[in-house]
C-alpha cells in the first residue's frame, strides 16, 4: 500500500487495505448490491464526520488517549470501510459494482480532503503534551501535526478551502486515470507461426483458431513471452506498441489536467511546483536530493551501460549484419540469447522449475520458515472463485488473513501490488490483504516468481505491522521507505536452499543446484541497462512534476526524457506515459524504486553475514523493522536492524562493478 497523505492527494495515492471489534475475518461484504454499497457509503462517511466533530468539541482537557487513541480509532474504522470498496474498484467482476465503489471512494477521498483542512482537529491535536509520552506516542503526536502543517492548515479559510477542492479535483483525476488503465486491456491476433521460440506451455495456453490465428493480449503473461523469446521480431515491434499505446486517447487529457491540478496545488501551498510539494514527509525531502541521488546512479552505471549495450548490439548483428542499433523491444530477447551462448543458461528450462501453484506454496513456506508462522487455507470469503484466502498463525494464534488474486481477467486491476482491506488494530482487528496479480496460471519466468516475492513482501509488512496499538501506524512513515523490504525480500528466488525446496518440473525433479548457480551467474548481465530504463522512468516521473506545467506537449516531453536518458532511445509512436500508472499514485517519487534498493542492499548485508535463514536475524527484522514501521523513522528502523546508519555508496558501488 502507498501511504495516505493528508497533504494533497488524499487516498489517490492508496494500494492498499469494515470495522470490527473482534479477531475474526472481515465480514463478506464482496458481493453488494451496488445500491447496498452506495447507502453504505453514506452511512459509514457520516459516522465518521460526526466521530470528527465530537473529537473536536470535546471540552476535556486535550491528553493522548483522549484525541490521538480516539483519531486513530475513527481514522482506521473509516479506512477500512473505504479502502475495501477501493479494493472493489479494482477487483470485482461485476461492472456495477466497480462503479458503485468507484463512486463510493471518491467520497471518500473528499471526506479525507476535507480533514487535511480542519484547523479545529489540528489546534486539539496540538494541545496535547507530549512531555513524558513514550517515544512512539511522541513519534505520533509529531508525524499528524506534521501532516496537518505540510497541507496547509496555516493558511487562511479561503486558501484551505481552495487547496481542498483542489485535492477533491486531483482525487477524480487520478481516479479516471487509474481506471482507463484498467480498462485499457488492448488485443490483437496473429498467425500462430509468428509465434515461433514460445514455450510449448505457451501454445497450449494460447491456442490457435479455426483460421490459426492466436489473440495476444496487453496483459504480462501474454507480453512478456513473446518479448523474450519470439524470434519474429515485427512481432515483438508490435506487442510492445501495442502495450506502450494504452489507454493513449482517454488518459492523455486526464494527465494533463491532473499535472495542471497539482500545480496549482503546490501554488496554493506556497511551493515552485509539485515535485517540491510531494517531498515533504519523504526521507529525501526536497527535490535536489532527489536529483543528487539519481545523478549517483546515473555516474555509476555510465561504463557498464556502455559495455553492455555493446553486447546487445554484436548479438544483433549475428542475426543481421546491417544492424546500427538495439531497440527496446530487442533488449529482452537478445539478453536472453547472450545468457544462452555465455553463461549456457536456458531460461526454458529455467522456467520448467516454476509452476505458479508450486511458486506459491514456496514462498509460503519461506514465509512460515523464516518468521516461524504456521499458514493455513481459510474458509474466508472471496470475491471471485479464483481468489485464494490463507490465514496466517503464530503459536497457534491467529494474526491475520491474506488473498492472493493472481491471474489476469477483464476489468482487474492490470499491475501486481499490494492491496488492503483490513487494518490490523492490537486487541481488536487483525490485518486483512490481498495480492492483485497477473501471472499464468501454469509455468512462470523466474523474474515473475521475484515479483510474486517482492508483492508478498508488502503483505508481511502489512500484517506484521498490523500487530500495534495504533491501527493506522503502517502508513505513518516515509513514503519513499515502503518498498525497500519487498525489495531486500527478492534476494532469496535465487537462493538454492529456498529454490530446492519448490522449484520442482513436471516429473518431481529438484532444480539442479548448477542450474541456479548459472542463474546467479548470469544474473546481473543488463542489470545497468535496467537501472538506467528505471532512472528513465524515474526521469519522467520527476521532471513531469518538478516544473509548470503548462502548454506541455506529453508526446513531445516523454520523447525528449527517452531520448536523454532511455538506453535505446524513444520508440516513435509510444505513449508510455498514459499507461504509466505511477504518475498518479507515485507522482513525482518514482525515485523511489531505486532509493528503495539502495535501502535493501543495506538491509541484505546482515542478513549475508548471517544467512539468508538465519531464524534471529530474521526475527530481528520483523521485531525491529516489520513490526516497527510508523512508530518511528526509517532511518530509526533501519538503524535498529543494521547497529549504523545506511549509506547508498554500497548500492553504488555494486552497479558501478556490475553487480
């Protein structure tokens, strides 16, 4: 889940999780009416304005339990309410009901604008004393005054007014923009013959018609293959134009009105743009140092960037001497030729090793191994029949239940993240998430079984995390902080003794130990060529956002980011930016991913002193990490697991060398 800001746009920026008083599973509320959902809305809204308004003009002296212990009551109740018809929105298969909870959200996203500019609940919040409260409490107290001041609760009535019909006008944009995604699912058809160098599992799943044409969706597990192994290469043209050009004509406008929005936004706040605005509550702060960190990276890959698209390009050149340059579309699958020929790895045989069924139950039983949890089908209820539900125990206690929502349908959300639906409150609730994903149903690329880790890895924080006194703790950190566990996570897939105990073919087979020791061989071949396709998008989201806006030509703009800072250049005819879901829940912050990373190598390094199973660093991970998050700064967290502060030369160094 991206956090929730007060300080501008709302719940927009939410991936992630009905009130109970109990440890038992939210209640089965998948399947509303659309008209249930809309009178729902307005009941659980008006609760939780009036639970605001009796916290306000309480008359009793102003103490933590009286004000912080009541908000986060009535913050999470109202939370979990919304962001399960968030979850609607992009999980159910009845159209209807997806607009109900569409609609439903967008109320929401206003009730929440309209808190940020609620000076009454501000001043009652800074009336409490925070001398002598525990250091989380204080930690509290000082991240929702925060929140408050960075979203303008100094300014005048009419100001604050204006900055909320602002956010109400960013949370519809974003919206729309979100939702033209997910309905964006583009497909064409094309003679089966093209299809040559697919896995047969492929063919099988994608059969021909009467006529021998095969229909090639937008969605990954039909994207992905025929970019690494198709040797047509018109083909592999054509399926990457066919993903780049999504949802071009409606999000387009929407884009641009929403950077024009969050312009006049960061105005309104007194700050040059937005990319200033949506720093604030970040661990960089401000946008140069953004800039700092990027120029780093961009420094330390510049010579193995060079060398390896020289090896691109000489591969090309084998299959046509005339060649003068590697495309993006040719990237993938000419990496995956030099893997073959110079570290003699087969990624198809590779993928043999991963079933999506037996994937799953590893990285369960990597989960139950390394935190000592006992993980269990449950009979929750689920919103569609291929949703699988799992309760998640520890010393036979239950802690909290997940979903894992994993293969592609229509009007399901497009990407893989986490998603809420229960916020965990010690002694009363227990956290409720679920995984919306896009895998095959059969065999998986190795790089999915990551992203399958990496996903899984918010869900632990989401549950661990959901273990506290304060419900909402999980999202009251840094908002560039919340990827780097997932991402220290994808270390072990490439880990033998995890892999051998579920990466299994067809006859029961283990993967041989010399295979996985290619894999890591051939591991960090591209890896510049990737971190410099992340700066580029990293690039896009920044500059987007860190100038004004107006009279941008998108087309004209996401040209000039490529042709500066993509390793292949723009592809004439893309419109990345109007699928590039991030530019409305990341905004500016796609930096994160790589500040993330950078995060995780620290992270990793104790856990390679002390092995990757090693049970108590393990724990201490959890207890001092997972389990703290929004009780204190990351860099405090981050601290406490490592015994020194974290730098980002060792992430630095490790592109630099290749690796």
């Amino acid at each position: 889940m991206k956090k929730h800001s007060l300080r501008g746009v709302a719940m927009a920026a939410i991936v992630a999780w009905m009130p109970l008083t109990s440890t038992t599973h939210a209640a089965n509320s998948f399947d509303r009416e659309p008209t249930e959902i809309s009178r729902h809305c307005e009941q659980y809204m008006a609760e939780f304005n009036g639970q605001i308004d009796a916290l306000v003009n309480d008359k009793a002296k102003a103490s933590y339990d009286s004000v912080f212990v009541a908000f986060d009551n009535h913050m999470t109740q109202f939370v979990d309410q919304l962001l399960h018809d968030y979850l609607m929105q992009n999980a159910h298969t009845d159209a209807a009901i997806r607009d109900a909870s569409t609609a439903c959200a967008l109320k929401g996203f206003s009730v929440l604008n309209a808190l940020s500019a609620n000076r009454a609940l501000y001043e009652r919040m800074s009336a409490v004393p925070t001398e002598g409260l525990a250091a989380d409490k204080t930690y509290t107290v000082n991240y929702w005054k925060s929140e408050f001041e960075s979203s303008g609760i100094g300014k005048d009535e009419k100001t604050r007014a204006a900055i909320k019909a602002k956010n109400d006008e960013i949370s519809a944009l974003g919206n729309t923009f979100g939702q033209n995604i997910n309905n964006a699912v583009n497909k064409i058809q094309v003679k089966a013959e093209r299809l040559a160098g697919l896995p047969q599992d492929y063919f099988d799943s994608h059969p021909a018609d009467d006529k021998g044409m095969v229909t090639i969706s937008t969605a990954y597990s039909d994207t992905r293959p025929i970019s690494k192994y198709a040797h047509d290469r018109s083909l592999r043209k054509e399926v990457a134009m066919m993903s780049r050009n999504r949802a071009v004509q409606e999000n387009t406008p929407v884009l641009t009105e929403l950077l024009e929005r969050r312009y006049e936004l960061a105005q309104l706040l007194g700050h040059q743009n937005y990319a200033e605005t949506n720093m604030l509550g970040t661990m960089v702060a401000k946008p140069t140092k953004v800039a700092e960190f990027t120029a780093k990276l961009s420094a330390a890959i510049a010579e193995p960037v060079v060398k390896e698209k020289a090896q691109l390009l000489a591969q090309m050149q084998k299959l046509d001497p005339a060649a003068k340059e590697v495309r993006s579309w040719d990237a993938s699958y000419l990496s995956n030729i030099i893997r073959e020929q110079d570290y003699k790895l087969d990624a198809k045989e590779v993928r043999q090793y991963f079933d999506y069924d037996k994937v799953r139950d590893g990285i369960i039983a990597l989960s139950e191994d390394l935190f000592t949890l006992k993980i269990e089908p449950s009979d929750a209820a689920t919103w569609h029949e291929s949703v699988e539900a799992y309760d998640v125990f520890e010393s036979d206690k239950l802690i909290g239940t997940f979903f894992l929502d994993s293969h592609p349908r229509d009007g399901k959300f497009t990407h893989a993240a986490q998603f809420g639906i229960q916020l965990g409150k010690k002694g009363e609730t227990l956290p409720e998430a679920a995984l919306l994903m896009n895998f095959p149903k059969g065999l998986m690329e190795h790089g999915q079984v990551e992203t399958f880790l990496h996903e899984y890895g918010h869900l632990l924080h989401f549950i661990f995390a959901g273990q506290n006194d304060i419900g909402y703790s999980r999202f009251q950190s840094e908002s560039d902080f919340g990827e780097a566990p997932s991402m220290m996570l994808e270390e072990w897939v490439w880990d033998y003794d995890t892999l051998k105990r579920f990466a299994t073919n067809e006859e029961g087979e283990v993967i041989p130990k010399a295979l996985v020791e290619k894999m890591n061989q051939a591991r960090y071949f591209g890896q510049a060529l990737g971190v410099a396709t992340q700066l580029t998008y990293t690039a896009l989201s920044f500059d987007l956002y860190n100038r004004n806006p107006e009279g941008i030509d998108l087309v004209a703009f996401e040209k000039d980011i490529f042709e500066r800072y993509s390793p292949y250049g723009y592809d004439d005819g893309t419109h990345m930016f109007a699928a590039f879901g991030h530019l409305n829940g990341y905004g500016a912050k796609y930096y994160t991913y790589q500040w993330s990373s950078s995060i995780a190598e620290e992270l990793l390094s104790r856990f390679k002193e002390e092995g990757l199973r090693d049970p108590k660093t393990a724990q201490d991970y959890r207890n001092l990490v997972l389990a703290k998050t929004g009780t204190k700064s990351a860099a405090e967290l981050v601290r406490d697991f490592l015994g020194r502060d974290f730098s980002v030369e060792a992430y630095a160094k490790k592109l630099s060398q290749g690796g």
